[in-house]
C-alpha cells in the first residue's frame, strides 16, 4: 500500500474516516502497528516512563527521541511518523529548529510540541524550514508541575476559550495537526469542527478527528499499577497483532471512546489519576 503522508490525513478528514494513531517506540512494534492500520506511529516522551521508568516525562533528551525514532523508522511499514520535542527543546525558535532537524533526519516525518498561543512563531517558522509540526495541546504532560498534577484542561470557560484560540492561531501558523489531551469531549468536538487541521484526541471523547493511545496502555501493561480510565485494554484475544487490528477498527467506526460514556466520564473526570 502507499505510503501514508500529510496529504493522505487531511484527506482522512475531509472523508471524515476516523484517523489510528499509536505510539511506538522500536522496530518491531512500528512494524506490527503499520501493519495492522496505524496511520500514524508517534515517538511519544511517554518513552520516559514506559520505556526508562521515569515519574515523567521530564528526563527525555532529544537524542532518547531520536534513537527511538531512527528503530521505528527501520520497522515502519508505510505510516507517517511523528516524533515528539521533548521538554524544553523548542524553548527559542533556534532551539526548535535545530532540534527537528535532528529527529527528522532520524527518519520523521513531523514533529509534535506541547503549547498554545506561544508556540505560533516556532510552528511557522519549522513548518517554513519543511518541518510539519503537530501541536499538543490541554493536558500537555511536560507542564504537569505547572497545572499541579496531571489535571483535565479546559472545564472553566476562560481555559476552554484560550484552548480554541490557541488551536486556531497555530493552524494560522502552519500547524499541520493538533492532538487534544484530557478536556472535556464537547469542547474536543467544537475545537474538532472549527479546525481545517485533523485534531487527534486522547481522553478528549469521541468527537476528535482521530484518537491516539500509549501502545503499553492499550495492551493492558499498567506502568506502577496505573491505567487512565479512558483507556481500553485491546489484548483480549490471543496476539498482539489481533489487539492492534482492534484498536484501528474500534477508531474507524468510532465504538472506541464509546459515546454512551460521554456524561458519566465528563462528571467525574476531576484527574486524570482519579478517573
Ligand atoms: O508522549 C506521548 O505518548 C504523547 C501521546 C500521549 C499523545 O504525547
Ligand atoms: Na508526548
């Protein structure tokens, strides 16, 4: 099949089939993930904790991401990568430009920074440099020490505003995609709408152009005991091949997240840790 590029996500969009997006960190994941569907393969910071057993994702250096990213694009068979700037790398725009340059000659194809309104300038000038750049945004895990914990983001109306403002003034900056973690689905849904970018949700509900999972999640590994509730375990036959093959086709029909859960997830969603 053909490679998987920007222009085949937004056409995803435009269809409105839902986009699989998952995070691997290795060769032979990527090559289980491509090949079961996964449009899109992310090099997560999450690698900090599943991966090195950190409380965070704090400790990831560019070169973690870039080694990572060099084993999943020796397995991948066709799926667009994606590869995450790790905490402060992308603080200046010459920081950010020099630091996707590195995860994109490790074989990315986009980079993903965690912010708002001020990363405007550094998405427009990577994406002038030829760096598409996907735009992380609410529950943004390298801020958890400024939110106080790992908190849902955009419940009062102020922060739900500064959230759609934010999401519109990347894209005006060249943004070429926007993950949404941890806000409430109503506000994923408008955000999801009013963007011409595919918006990727996480925990966002199932209003999103597409959702994406830690790959230990969702094969039921529990990182120190821990699952966030708006995970599903897809292991529940007997290959982990079969587990990912579910999971594209829970998010191509949309039965993951399940919609009849939006009003009972919303009221109690409080922390991510408590839900
Ligand atoms: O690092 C990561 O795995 C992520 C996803 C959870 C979106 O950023
Ligand atoms: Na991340």
């Amino acid at each position: 099949s053909t490679p998987v590029t920007l222009s085949s996500i937004r056409a995803l969009k435009a269809r409105r089939e839902r986009i699989a997006m998952l995070t691997t960190y290795d060769a032979i994941f990527a090559e289980a993930a491509s090949q079961a569907g996964v449009e899109v393969l992310l090099i997560g910071d999450t690698l900090g904790m599943v991966l090195q057993g950190h409380d965070s994702t704090l400790p990831v250096t560019v070169e973690d991401i870039a080694y990572h990213t060099a084993c999943v694009r020796r397995g991948n068979k066709g799926a667009m990568i994606v590869a995450d700037l790790p905490f402060i790398s992308y603080a200046t725009v010459e920081q950010a430009l020099g630091n996707a340059r590195r995860l994109m000659q490790s074989g990315a194809h986009m980079v993903k920074l965690e912010g708002g309104t001020w990363v405007t300038e550094t998405v427009r000038r990577l994406t002038e440099n030829g760096v598409p750049v996907c735009v992380h945004m609410g529950m943004t895990p390298q801020s958890v020490n400024v939110f106080g914990g790992f908190k849902v983001q955009g419940r009062d109306p102020a922060r739900a505003k500064e959230l759609k403002d934010a999401a519109l003034k990347v894209e005006a900056a060249g943004a070429a995609m926007i993950v949404l973690e941890c806000v409430p689905w109503d506000l994923a849904e408008e955000i999801t709408r009013a963007a011409g970018v595919p918006v990727i949700g996480i925990g966002a509900g199932p209003g999103t152009d597409g959702q994406v999972l830690v790959l230990h999640d969702m094969l039921g590994l529990p990182l120190r005991g821990f699952i966030p509730s708006f995970v599903r375990n897809f292991l529940t036959g007997t290959s982990i091949q079969a587990a990912l093959r579910a999971y594209v086709e829970a998010v191509k029909d949309n039965s993951y997240p399940a919609p009849k859960r939006k009003d009972p997830q919303l009221r109690t969603l409080g922390t991510v840790n408590d839900v």
